[in-house]
C-alpha cells in the first residue's frame, strides 16, 4: 500500500508521461497540413499513443461541403470507418449541454452507442467538442474498455486542450485544402477544370489498378453551342455552360469527378462504374439536360442537349502504366462523342469493354 507521498509522486509521474506524450501529439497536429496525414493522427494514432480502444470523429457538415472536399482530394471514406458527417450540430449540443464542454461519462449503450459505433461494451467515454469562434464544427469521441479511464470525477483540462488543439487543426486543414481546390477549378462553372481531371485520372487509375475495379470515362459537349452564342449572345452562352454543369452534376455521386475540359466540352470520371452503369448515368445526364429549356427571362428559353461518349477501363485486364491507360480512356471517350455526334447528337455512344474484356 503506497504512502500519500508515494502517492502523489505516481500521479505526478503519471502526468508528466501523459503531457509528454500530448505535447508530441500536438506538434504533429500543427505540423500537418493536409487531411492524408491529418485524419489518420486523430484517428489512429492517437488511439495507439493513448491505449485508447476507440476513437470517432463526427464532422458537422449540413451542405457536404466537406464531404465534397475529401472526395475532390481523393480521400475514400471507406479508408476511414471512424469518420462520421452529420447534417447538424442538434445531436452533439445535446450530448454537450449548453456550454459545449469536454464531457466524461460512463458508457451507457443507449446514449453513446451510436457516437461509437461497432463498440457496445465499453466502460466509459469522452466527448471533445471541437469549436471555433463559438461554433460547434464537430466532436472527438473517445472510448475505453476501463470505467475509470473517463470517470465524471475526473479532470478535463488534457483533453479539453487537445481539442482546442484538434479543432484549429482541422479548420486550418480544411481552409487550406479548400484555397488549394479554388486553382483547380473553373470559374465561370464552378465545376473543376482540366488540370484538377488530368491529374484525378491518374490517381483513379492507379487506385483501379490497385483494387482491380472499373473506372468510366465520359466525355459531354453541349450541341450546337456555337449556334447559341450566335443567336443569343456569349452572356448566354455562358449561363447556358453554367446551367448545364448544374444539371449534369445533379447526376453524378459525390465520389465522381466533373470538369469543364474546355470550351462547351466537360469530362467525367465515374468511380468502380462498369459499362452498363456507365450508360445509364450518360442517359440519365443527357434526359435531364434535354428535359427543359435553358430560361434566361424576357423570353429567351434556349433548348440544349449534349452528346455524350463513354469508355471503361478495368484495373484487373489492364497492361499499361497510369499515363497510358488514362490517355486511351479519354481516346475512347472523344471517339464515341464523334460518334454520337455523327449519329445524329442528342445521344448517348458507348465504347466500352465486355466481361470478356473486348470492345463492345
């Protein structure tokens, strides 16, 4: 049975070890600047750094804005389970109370549960809210297997300054990511240009190399668009480029990539999409493009319709490196837009790969 004093050099040891080991964690924080290294600190290896048996992060993100951004960067959320979005900051602020404070508690399964999920037998909890400016942008929620691990009795000074920590880290991440996407996007459209598509073609191709997936390539051109500019003006034609990018973009999930590829002309990337999938998406595309005019007021209701091509790429038959797959992806894509295009436009043409791996 230690003394008091024993006792209290213990607690002290204790802390001394705990401080050490944030004041590492929080160096690595400041220093990252993108989610690739970011997400995996928060999620991984703070977990392992402090005996942790689970560690959720739960974003508010009403609008998926950050959702979208992830996805633009060519994170997959199925890399990482323990990321949660939610559409408001409601459910959070109840678990936090008013004054949206780190909470401890003990595990109770119907309280906590869905914070942590796939973790129904654990002892106690932490909830880090992650604020700024007054706002409540998300939650840190820890778990462990001991009941005293987070007891309400506890001190909350640790871990209420690694969520300050986090919180600013996570906005900064976001802040910078979103300043990096604003170069790699159109501005007239607001979809994403040409070098942001070149360069997500070749991280999709790799990525379908590595799973062994298929990939769609499409490639959309606004028909007769010259004709619109003639007749209505470049005003108009470039609402009509904006509603356009709308529409399709309407479509499309949020783990697919849309550029404006240049001129009236956008390009697509359809993720572990096969051939079938592919044209359906095209026709869907193309029907709601169609569906109605283009209405600018005082009368000018301008009608569009695109012609569409569409080519596939398998990573499992594929031979070529990332570079040459990509280019014979768009090659096929361009070649059945002409296609669609001599046939009459309005339409959608495909030039893709059976099971068998042959060209249809």
């Amino acid at each position: 049975m230690p003394t008091p004093f024993e006792q209290l050099l213990e607690n002290a040891r204790h802390n001394e070890q705990v401080m050490s080991k944030m004041q590492c964690l929080e160096m690595a924080l400041i220093a990252t600047a993108d989610f690739t290294g970011l997400l995996p600190l928060l999620l991984t290896e703070m977990q392992q750094a402090f005996a942790l048996d689970a560690v959720h992060l739960h974003w508010v993100d009403p609008t998926s804005e950050v959702r979208g951004l992830l996805a633009s960067i060519g994170l997959d959320e199925a890399d990482y389970p323990e990321l949660h979005f939610i559409a408001s900051a409601f459910p959070l602020s109840n678990q936090l109370g008013p004054d949206l404070s780190t909470r401890l508690a003990l595990f109770v399964p119907h309280q906590h549960a869905d914070w942590l999920p796939g973790h129904d037998h654990l002892g106690s909890v932490a909830f880090l809210p992650l604020v700024r400016q007054g706002h409540l942008m998300g939650c840190l929620v820890l778990g462990s297997h001991d009941p005293e691990r987070f007891s309400p009795a506890l001190s909350t000074d640790f871990l209420a300054r690694l969520a300050a920590i986090a919180g600013v880290c996570l906005e900064n991440v976001f802040n910078h990511e979103r300043l990096k996407r604003l170069g790699l996007t159109d501005a007239l459209t607001g979809v994403h240009n040409r070098r942001y598509f070149d360069q997500r073609l070749d991280e999709e191709i790799t990525r379908s190399h590595r799973q062994g997936s298929m990939l769609a390539g499409l490639f959309l051109d606004i028909d007769f668009f010259k004709r619109i500019n003639d007749t209505w003006g470049h005003p108009a034609g470039d609402a009509v480029l904006q509603e356009v990018a709308r529409r399709v973009k309407e479509q499309l999930r949020i783990t697919d990539t849309l550029a404006r590829y240049g001129g009236e002309e956008f390009a697509a990337l359809l993720v572990q999409a096969d051939a079938s999938q592919a044209v359906r998406v095209a026709e869907r595309i193309r029907a709601a493009v169609a569906a109605s005019p283009v209405c600018l007021g005082e009368g000018m209701d301008i009608p569009v319709t695109l012609s569409i091509g569409v080519s596939t790429f398998h990573g499992l038959r594929a031979q070529e490196n990332a570079s040459q797959a990509g280019g014979r992806l768009l090659h096929e894509a361009d070649t059945a837009l002409y296609q669609a295009k001599e046939g009459g436009r309005n339409r959608v043409v495909c030039q893709c790969l059976n099971e068998g791996g042959e060209h249809d």
